[in-house]
C-alpha cells in the first residue's frame, strides 16, 4: 500500500494545455476542464488513461467533441479511468461540482470567510476536477472564472489576465493564461472581495511587472512591509543568483484559514494571513521577520520549484530545502548573519533533531510513503536545507554558485530529481558526490565523538573524531556520510592558534575546515605547550551532535574568546545545559563562573541581539531532547528555573543596568539593530523577574502599560504570565479587550495562556477550548491553542494524571473528520513519547493508542498514529 520511490514510472499521458472553466458557486461550483492529452511515448504501451479524483461529483464527460455513454468510462471516489481512450491526440472535456463550502480540509477550492480561495499541493488539485495529479505532468493552463459580480468582483488565477468583462444577471468574468507548463499542484484560483496594495517593480533586465497583496478591506496598511520584503526579495534573487520574475503580474493573497505557512503557486501565491499583515501595534520583531522570510520563500520558490519542479513528491526537498536555504540566506543579508544562523540552528535542533530522534525518522529524500502531506516536514525542509548549505561549504561558494547556474540552464521547464541536482555540483566542482548523496538517503542525526590527549611530552595535541549515526525506522546499518568540520583552537589566555600539522590536507586544516568521510579522523597539532580548548562545528557546519560535552573551562574560554558567533553562543548554552543536568542529579551549584562570564559578554557585547541570545537559556523542550532518555518534564522544568533563579540574582545589577540603557524611545522601526535591542531589553527583564518575583512583577507591569508595540507589550505579558497573581490576569484581561476585534493577536493571547507552567492551566485550557473565540476549525486558532501547549508547556501536557494527553487527544480526535491535515500535523506532539520516564511513557503511549482505535480516522492521522506506535 505504501508508494514507493522505486516504482516510480513515467505517466501514460501528456497533457498538452488545460483550458479550465470555473462558475463560482458558494455550494455549487461547476468545473469544466478541457484536456489536450495524448500518450506519452515513454509510457506504456496500450495503457488505459487513469484520472485522480477526490470527493467529485461527476456531471458530464465527453470525448473530442462527442458526450460519452456512461458504460465508456469508469468511475469511483477516486479515479476516472478510460479503459480504451484514442491512440492519436484526443481531447477530453469533463465537468464536475464541487461544494467549497463543505470543503473543511482546506485542500481544494474551498472559502476561508466569504472568498473562495484553493490550496492544490500537494494532492488538491484531484479535488477540484479529474486530472494527472502528479508533479511531472505539466501543462499550459488558461482559467475562465465567473462569479457574481457583488460576491467576489476580485477573480484571480496564475499567469496573466486576458480579458474580463460583465455577464448577465450581475455575473462576471475574468480569464487567465499561465504560459509557463506546469504541474496541477501549483494551480490557484481566488475569488472574492478584498482590499490590495500596489506597487511597480522593474527587473534587471527591463521587464514592468504589478506587485500586488490582497487582503481583508480596511488591512492594507498592514500588508506594506510585505510588499517591501517582496520588493527586497526580487532584487536579491537577480543579485544572488541570477534570478529575474517572469509574468507581467505577481499577486499574493492573504487568508484567514490555511493549513500551512504559504503557497508558491506561479503568480499568484496565497498566504496565511499571519505571514503577511504586520504593524507594530499587532505583530511581533519575530512576525516581521517571520513575514520577510515566508514572503521571500514563497517569491524564490518562482525558480526553485515552479521554473524548475519536481519529478515526484520524493524529491520534495529539492525545492523545499533549497528554497529553505535560499531564504536563510535572505535574511542572512538582510538582518544579522549570526544572529539568523543561532535561530535557525535553535529551530533545526528542535523540530528535525527530535523528529530524527522519534519514530517518524526519515531520510531528507523519504523511499515510501502513505500520505504525501505528512512529509512536509522539518526533516525535508530544514535538514534539506542544510544540505544544500553543506555543499556550499564543501565544494565552495564559487563552485557552488556555477552548479546553480547549470541547474537554472539546464532544467528550466522540467520535473528534476535530487540526482539531476547534485550532478550540476559534481561538474561545477569536478568532484564525485556520491558519498555526499548520502545524506539524502540516511536518516538520523550523526554523532561526532570528540576524543583529545595532549602530551607535554612530545608536545602534541591530538584530536580524534569519529561519526556514527543511529539506526532509525528501517534503517539499521548506517554508512560515513561527508561531514564538513570548522575547527579552530583556543589558548588558555584565548589566542586563537594557528591550524599547523604534518596532514597529508595541511592546507585545507589550516584553514579551519576539515571533511570526516570516514569513520575516524585524527589530527595532531605540534608544538603546544598545554591542550588548547577546541571550538568545533563552527557555525554549525555540519548537522551533527557532538560528544561528550564540552567542559566547563573550555566552556568559559570559548564564552569569552571565540571569534565564531555560532559558538560562542553554543558555549552559553553548553553551559546551561552542565548546570541544569548537574541540578537535575541533585548537585548543588553556585554557577558564580557561569555567571561572571554571563556579565563580561553583558558589558563587552555591542551586539544586543547575540546577547539576548546568550541569555535565553535552552528551553524545557531542549532540554528533554538533550536528555533522551526517562525523561521527567517536571524535573527540568524545576532544574531549569532554579538555574534562572540564581542567574537572575547574580546579574541583578547587569540587568538593570541593561533595562535603564535601552528602554524604547522613539518610533517603532522592525530592523533588526531595533529588534535586536528590544530582544535584550526583554530578555533582560525576565531574567531579572525570575530572580526577583517582586521587582520583576512591578518592571513587567511597568512595561506592559508603557509598551507602544507588540514585541514590548506581548514580552511583558510573558513575564507577567510566568510571575501570576492578580498582574498577570489584569494584563491578560486588558489585553483581550484591546485585541478582541485582531484574530492573530486573540491567537497570541491563547497561546500564551496555553504555557504557563502551573497545574491550574490545563483547567484554563479546558475552558479555553469553550471560548466564544474558540474554533478547531481555523487552523491558526487550533495550533495557536493546542500546539502552544503541547510544545511549549512540558509540564502540563505530560501531567502526571494524564490530564494534558486527555484534551490534547480529545480535540485531535474532534478535529480530525473536518480537517485531517491539521488533525495529524498536531499529533506529532506525541512522537517523542518513548523518551519519556515510564509512568508518563504508558500514559502517552495509551493516548496515541485512543487515537489510532477511532474507526473513521482519516489516512493522514492514521499514518502518524501507526508510525509513532510502530
Ligand atoms: N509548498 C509550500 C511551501 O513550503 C507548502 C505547501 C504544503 N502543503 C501541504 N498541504 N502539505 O511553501
Ligand atoms: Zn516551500
């Protein structure tokens, strides 16, 4: 039952153009599609033409021209199937109703408020009408939309408006023409009645092209800093890597109700509406930059997955992590590269390291599948992209950037794999790739052990390093990948050494980079007198785990003298994690070192963005991904606090002194040198609260009252929300009261009710989940509720009693049947329920159990269920 990349065999059919006819119709929407097909010569001979189809109402079919009896076809819920279709080129017109307002999936055409809106990837599509839903048949398509005029007078489609005009009885109409072949998962179409903003751009190369946002009338405003994020993503893409946009148009639609971030379809992307509308009063430092990066994303995607698509859906990385790591590097340029490269790291380490870890382990490029959409996934995404990153680091930029102009040359206008990818690196970089290939294939995070010894002798320090990835779902044996190493050495007064050795790659060492393909590599470094302390992965240059951990005097060097951002910041929270598994085990500690270092980076830093990151310590969920293993949430939520406690008293005077020098002045501005000062404010803030209760309360309050945007104002009220009593529910009740009318900031106001670390939350979700705002089925509100609590509040949500797995379970379970793509991507949550101590191991195991024992699950929940138990 599984699909497996291995079967993978060319479609039957080509489809020359589609000419797709659409009636808009709140309950009834007619779909008339008019296929040019004809074999494919690469396909099999005398093959019966098969069409996909998902909850379609079949109206009528007819063949070149002449209706067909109802015994000349097949049909079922999910195929259309013409046993004997013409050996020539035919034309096939079939016409179908779909209801959108039934439609709860949100996959397909369905209304998010009163527009009707489409989401196609990755299986949509077969949901709107008959079709070769696959990604390597493409197509030119041209959409006629009609629709009464009051309704939805904005008629949107991909590519180019034609012609538009009036109809009778109040109706209209609009027609697009999309030149550019393409597979059905990027098609869209919206209808409805929204606001817009506009601007020109002009390409490099002369082209005039209409930027456009559409969103809720009276939201403009808030969609500006999206069109100058589109605007700066468009000239860095022909500055970078030689990109120019195509059409004439490039229209984004923002909507209130979608699964997923945003989508790339050619020309007209569509958007949650959360990555697009910001203003200072209601979106966050960390939304702006959020919007820049699904914005640029969503653009780049033009190229890496619309110009150049994928063969089949296990080559989904070749356009995801490529154009993950094409908006990393974005944003890199745009705000703080170190700074970017720590939080991408923190996202990779939290979402791909865990799944890694769990039973739903997979390679970058997965070999089987049962439900396409569940492997839209950190793994494909993140580690993809770090893939990419990789080879960047490998070959180097030059080659690296000649790769990517055969790759844009040489695929333009086909369906690739990963393999037609890494063989433009292989010829840019004349090098074989295919010991690299094998991240692609092996899932699993490796390990990198460290061993040094250092003889006073001799005067040699030797650095041994060995990798080893564990086995994982299927995979057992696990062969050397390609791993690049950034190395450097520290003295004891924090001279960095120069890399000499007797290495047969003297050279590529000296230059701090080294690459371990086999299983153990060792260096010797002659002439040091003492050990020097070892800053390894630099930049994260490889996605590794290292062990053991570092220790504490190296630590506190690397603090104070690494000239890597990257690590430095590691060292922070290296340090961290020592003296909250050292409470853990129930050893006392001062941490005044930890501490003294802590306030030499406060006074030296000038970058406050770094040392905000330095102060914000690994969270409870990274620290139950550090540990592995038995678990108890309970126990590194109070190991954790205790750390913060002492911290926060130790650098009382520091902190203050932070708080006084950078308290906002002045007008909102979302760079990142302003993002970055309000970081440390509020960081400093809540470190000083949770040092001292009373002072923090009163400073928070303070704050919150004083705040002029939403970074201050939400900053305060989590500080509040940690510190309790009456300041805390004031400020939540104030805060609904401003905010009720603003759903993305109503679903702040959820979300971080839904992690306060204390018993009484779970009856505060409870009552929460019957909220008059409330609603399982906007996904936002779902996620903004329950996935704030199953990710950000360990100690609830793994209660003791069961408690948290309960509502969890009971509302996955509740929305499952209307939205199944939301229902499995939430239960995730769960995956990591092996690594748990044993009571609450058998309690999550019982909860996943209940899920995978409801009779009518859908296919999409059902798979993430049997996977996590398997
Ligand atoms: N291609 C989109 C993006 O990454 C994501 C769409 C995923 N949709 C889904 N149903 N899984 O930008
Ligand atoms: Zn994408």
């Amino acid at each position: 039952q599984p699909i497996r990349l291995k079967d993978y065999a060319p479609p039957d059919f080509l489809i020359d153009s589609v000419e797709l006819f659409f009636s808009l119709h709140k309950s009834k929407t007619r779909v008339r599609s008019r296929l040019a097909l004809r074999r494919n010569p690469k396909g099999r001979s005398g093959a019966p033409l098969v069409l996909d189809g998902d909850d379609l109402t079949l109206e009528r079919v007819s063949l070149d021209g002449r209706p067909l009896d109802r015994e000349a076809y097949e049909t079922g819920p999910e195929n259309f199937k013409l046993a004997q279709p013409p050996e020539g080129p035919f034309i096939l017109e079939i016409e179908t109703l779909v209801d959108p307002t039934a439609n709860t999936q949100l996959s397909g055409l369905y209304r998010s408020g009163a527009n009707y809106c489409t989401q196609c990837e990755a299986q949509g599509f077969r949901r709107i009408t008959y079709f070769l839903d696959r990604p390597d048949a493409l197509a030119v398509y041209t959409t006629r939309i009609e629709a009464d005029k009051s309704e939805a007078p904005l008629l949107l489609s991909n590519g180019d408006l034609v012609e538009a005009g009036a109809l009778e009885a109040g109706r209209h109409f609009a027609v697009w023409r999309d030149p550019y072949p393409k597979p059905c998962y990027l098609f869209a179409l919206v209808g409805g009645d929204l606001g817009s903003i506009s601007r020109d751009f002009t390409t490099k190369s002369g082209r005039k092209v209409k930027l456009s946002i559409f969103v809720e009338h009276g939201k403009e405003a808030r969609a500006d800093y999206a069109m100058d994020a589109l605007e700066r993503a468009m000239r860095w893409d022909e500055e970078r890597f030689g990109r120019e946009y195509d059409l004439d148009v490039f229209n984004i639609v923002a909507v209130s109700d979608f699964n997923m971030g945003a989508m790339e379809n050619k020309g007209l992307n569509i958007f949650n509406d959360k990555y697009v509308l910001a203003s200072p009063q209601t979106a966050t430092d960390a939304d702006y930059a959020a919007v820049e990066a699904v914005i640029a994303h969503e653009y780049f995607h033009n190229w890496t997955g619309n110009r150049i698509t994928c063969r089949d859906w296990f080559q989904l990385c070749l356009k995801e992590g490529l154009t993950v790591y094409r908006d990393q590097e974005f944003s890199a340029d745009m705000r703080s590269r170190a700074v970017k490269r720590i939080n991408d790291v923190r996202t990779l380490r939290l979402t791909q390291f865990v799944e890694d870890a769990g039973p739903l382990a997979h390679p970058v490029r997965p070999d089987s599948y049962r439900a396409i959409d569940n492997f839209y996934t950190a793994t494909v995404y993140e580690k993809g992209a770090e893939i990419v990153r990789m080879l960047n680091t490998l070959i180097g930029a030059e080659a690296f950037a000649r790769g990517m102009e055969i790759y844009f040359t040489r695929f333009d206008g086909t369906a690739a794999t990963v393999e037609d990818f890494l063989s433009c690196f292989a010829e840019s970089a004349k090098r074989d790739l295919s010991q690299f290939a094998r991240w692609y294939s092996q899932a699993g995070t490796p390990v990198v052990e460290v061993a040094t010894r250092h003889d006073p002798q001799t005067r040699v320090f030797s650095l041994t390093l060995s990798q080893s990835t564990p086995p994982t779902p299927g995979q057992e044996q696990k062969l050397p990948l390609e791993i690049p190493i950034a190395l450097a050495l520290f003295d004891a007064a924090g001279n960095k050494l120069a890399l000499e050795t007797n290495d047969a790659k003297a050279d590529e060492i000296a230059q701090g980079r080294i690459v371990l393909s086999s299983e153990t590599r060792t260096l010797r470094f002659p002439n040091l007198a003492a050990a020097p302390s070892v800053s390894l992965l630099r930049g994260f240059s490889a996605p590794a785990r290292l062990e053991p951990p570092v220790g504490e005097a190296d630590l506190l060097r690397l603090l104070a003298h690494d000239d890597d951002p990257f690590n430095r910041w590691q060292a922070s929270q290296s340090l961290a994690l020592r003296s909250i598994f050292a409470r853990v085990r129930g050893e006392e500690r001062t941490d005044d070192a930890f501490a003294d270092g802590l306030g030499r980076l406060i006074s030296q830093s000038n970058d406050p963005a770094f040392t905000a990151l330095a102060l914000t310590f690994p969270s409870e969920a990274d620290l139950a991904r550090e540990q592995g293993e038995d678990v108890d949430p309970d126990a590194l939520h109070a190991a954790r606090k205790a750390l913060r406690e002492t911290l926060g008293h130790a650098l009382k005077t520091s902190l203050a002194k932070i708080l006084e020098r950078l308290t906002e002045q002045g007008a909102y501005s979302p760079d990142a040198a302003s993002a970055g000062r309000r970081a440390l404010h509020n960081v400093a803030l809540d470190l000083l609260a949770a040092g001292d209760g009373a002072l923090g309360t009163q400073l928070a309050e303070a704050h919150f009252n004083a705040a002029r945007n939403m970074t201050d104002r939400l900053a305060a009220l989590g500080t509040l929300a940690l510190v309790g009593g009456d300041a805390r529910e004031n400020a939540f009740a104030r805060f609904y009261e401003e905010f009720a009318e603003d759903s993305l900031v109503i679903d702040k106001w959820f979300s971080l009710q839904a992690t306060i670390p204390e018993e009484a939350t779970t009856r505060r979700v409870l009552d929460l989940l019957a909220h008059k705002d409330f609603s399982l089925s906007n996904p936002n509100r779902a996620r903004a509720l329950l996935g704030a609590f199953a990710a950000g509040n360990p100690t609830r949500f793994h209660a003791r009693d069961g408690s948290g797995y309960a509502l969890f379970v009971d509302a996955v379970i509740s929305i499952d049947p209307k939205n199944p793509q939301l229902a499995a991507r939430l239960l995730t949550s769960l995956r990591s329920w092996r690594t748990l101590e044993p009571d609450r191991r058998r309690l999550a195991e019982e909860a996943l159990r209940r899920v995978a024992a409801v009779p009518t699950l859908s296919g999409d929940t059902n798979d993430i269920a049997t996977r996590a138990l398997a």
